[in-house]
C-alpha cells in the first residue's frame, strides 16, 4: 500500500491548518496533526493553500495557438472570428489538431487544471478536429479529463447537413451537444437548432451545452429557449447556458421575468471574461458596454456560475496562457465583485461550480474522494489571487503530476 503525507495545509481559505493522508491514491485521512505512519512518505506543505482541482469548463482546444493563421482577427469581433477560422479549419488534419491541443493541456496543467470542457467545431465534414480530440481524449487521461462538446461553429440549420454532422458527433462519443442560436440565419432557424439539440442530447443520454446569445444584441432570446426546453424536458442541471453576452443587454424588467425560469430551470452557465470583454461592444462608440452576463445577479439568485479561458492564443483571442487564474482575476473587475468576502470565495467559479457544470463525480478535498488536488504558494486565495501564485503541487489520484519551485524575487535597492 503506498501512502503520502502532505503536513500543515489550509484546505480552501481555512484559518487552521491540516494534514493530507493519501492511500493509494484516495483520501484516508485529513486532519490537524496527523503521526506519520511506518514507511510513510511526509511532504510538508508550509501552510500553504489546497484547493481541488482546477477546472476548465468553457474552452476551444481544437483552435488553440492558431493565432495569425492564416490572417490576424484585425477587428477583434466574434464574426471574423469565425471567418478566420473557417478559412484556418481547411487546412486541418489529426496530426495537426492533436499537436496543438496536447500543448495546450500540458501548458493548462502547470496552472492546475485537471478536468477540460473542450467545445470542438462540427461544422466541417470530414469532423478531422473530433476525430483528433476524441484520440487525445484516450491518451491524456493521466494527466487530464476531456469532455468533450460537439460544437457547430457555423450554424446547425444554417449549414449544409448541419444535423447530420451533429448526430455523427453524437454517434462518434461525444460527451455533450452544443448549438449556437445567435449564429442561425433566422429567430426560427435558432428555436428549431435548440430543439434538436436537446433531443439529440436525450436520444443519446448526453450532456448539453450551447453558445448562447454571444452578442450584444437584446432582442437575442436564445436563452429563454434554452432554459424552458431544459425545465420541460427534465434534462435541467445537465444543461450549460455558455457567454449569454446579450443578457447584459437585456431591460431590467425582461429579466426580472426571466430569471424566475432560469432558476426553475437549473441550468449552468459559465462565463468568460478574457475573450468576451475583448469580444463584445464592438459596435458601440460610447457608451461601451462591458459584455459580460449577469455573473453577480445570478450568483446571488443561487445560479451555478463557472468561469472558463474560452481561448487560447487562436482567432479570438491573439494573447493568453490558459491559466484560469487570469480569467477570475479580471471577471471580479468587469463584474464588480470586489468585496473581501466575494474576492475569497471567486476560487468556486474555477473549482465546485465548474465541477458542477461537467457533472464531475467524486470532486473535492474529502476522505474517500480520489486524492486530486492542487496546493498554491500562498496561504490564501486572497493572497494567490493577487500576487499571482504558482501552483506547486498538482496531485492526481494520488500522483503528482505537475510541480513548480515557489516563486522567489529580490529587490536590490
């Protein structure tokens, strides 16, 4: 039996410290002053800070580093974008795709990031991106978990053979289904691809999660679509709302009305601060609107909240490491979610509350639970938030499987 003892830990923001034992692979004890056992290896972890995992629940593998390929997103809208990469996705190939992607993960799991909601673009027929990270899913399950979404970049009835492709998805062993009302040619083309992709989900027991609404645009109402058709079909919690951009556009009184149907839906949502402030407001002179969905109004109506990258160094977003550290940091600006108490609890949005949006089982720091967490330089998140500290340790199952050297800097005069 292997055993590791990891000492003097504070576990999610607690003032007192403890102790971490790991039996293969699982918690089997956490308290103050564990004795060290015979043969038992003893880490000590300096008071620093253990969280679960990180969990990505909003990003695009598949595009990842193809940034300048083959123009730069001079406009920096979501629209050429998407020209961008239609022109960029003829030339893919497995090869290709795998090679960016593993980069990707392997750069994502230095920041601690264990578990991977990745939204592939089905919008091509020969599904070459799927075909890739459905591989990749296999061989990097060690160091991570990919879930996978059948993403149809381009549209479901706005483009050729639209459902086609995204019963293939489907058939192929994707995790969850996906849509992009906003994107549809028409307000019918988009309640239609909403239906379809909700009895898709439930012909083939899956998961869903739609870009919803990623536009500035109020009269955008892709959202209540969504909600009533997750609240009616029973599928509720499994259903991720993903960007809702347009809901910051929305009038007060639309959404006093609808938020009473998202919170009998119990839909997700996850937002994305990085891209989408980056994204949104381009068609605005002044005022500029922020376009950001309502995270705080949301949150405080006991809505599941999740913050996710959304892009790596690709079409829509030329700059970003995958750290999601940077996407809290900036949400809690753009959101004014800057109080002590609000600053402190922000880690849930990349931890319990992404968790909850992929349906993780066995998550979190507690006995009997898989041993998968990871330990910052810092005693706090308070204090790792905002000096930027490096994840140290990253523990899987019981397995370290990505580590740093606390960060060291020296003022000479």
């Amino acid at each position: 039996m292997s055993r590791l003892l990891i000492q003097n830990l504070r576990i999610e923001n607690a003032a007192q410290p403890s102790d971490i034992r790991i039996e293969d692979g699982r918690f089997a004890a956490i308290a103050p002053r564990l004795a060290p056992l015979p043969g038992e290896t003893v880490v000590p972890g300096h008071g620093r800070l253990a969280l679960p995992p990180i969990v990505e629940s909003h990003v695009h593998l598949d595009t990842a580093l193809t940034a300048g390929q083959p123009r730069w997103n001079e406009s920096g809208t979501l629209f050429e974008g998407i020209a961008v990469w239609s022109e960029r996705k003829q030339d893919l190939s497995v090869a290709d795709v795998k090679d960016r992607a593993a980069r990707a993960v392997r750069q994502m799991a230095r920041f601690g990031i264990q578990f991977v909601r990745t939204h592939v673009d089905v919008t091509d027929p020969q599904l070459t991106a799927l075909h890739a990270l459905l591989e990749l899913r296999d061989e990097l399950a060690e160091l991570a978990t990919l879930q996978i979404v059948a993403f149809p970049q381009e549209g479901i009835d706005s483009f050729p053979d639209g459902r086609a492709l995204m019963r293939r998805a489907a058939q192929m062993g994707v995790d969850a289904i996906g849509a992009i009302p906003h994107f549809e040619f028409t307000r019918e083309y988009a309640v239609d691809s909403l239906n379809f992709a909700v009895e898709l989900a439930q012909e083939f027991d899956l998961l869903v999660d739609v870009h919803c609404d990623e536009i500035d645009d109020e009269a955008a109402r892709g959202l209540e679509t969504l909600a009533a058709r997750a609240y009616e079909s029973g599928l509720k919690e499994r259903v991720t709302a993903s960007h809702t951009t347009a809901m910051h556009s929305y009038n007060n009184a639309y959404f006093v009305r609808l938020l009473r149907l998202l919170k009998m839906s119990g839909i997700n949502f996850v937002a994305n601060p990085l891209v989408n402030t980056h994204l949104q407001g381009r068609c605005d002179t002044y005022p500029k609107r922020r376009g950001i969905t309502r995270v705080k109004e949301l949150t405080e109506a006991g809505i599941n909240v999740s913050f996710g990258q959304d892009d790596i160094v690709d079409p829509w977003n030329p700059l970003g490491t995958g750290n999601l550290r940077d996407a809290v940091f900036h949400g809690l600006y753009v959101t004014q979610m800057m109080g002590r108490g609000q600053i402190m609890d922000s880690y849930r949005f990349i931890t319990h509350n992404a968790a909850r949006t992929l349906h993780l089982p066995d998550y979190g720091i507690a006995v009997g639970k898989p041993a998968s967490f990871v330990i910052y330089d810092a005693p706090d998140w308070y204090e790792a938030l905002s000096h930027n500290a490096p994840v140290v340790a990253s523990y899987r199952r019981g397995r370290l499987v990505a580590q740093a050297e606390p960060a060291r800097h020296e003022v000479l005069l």
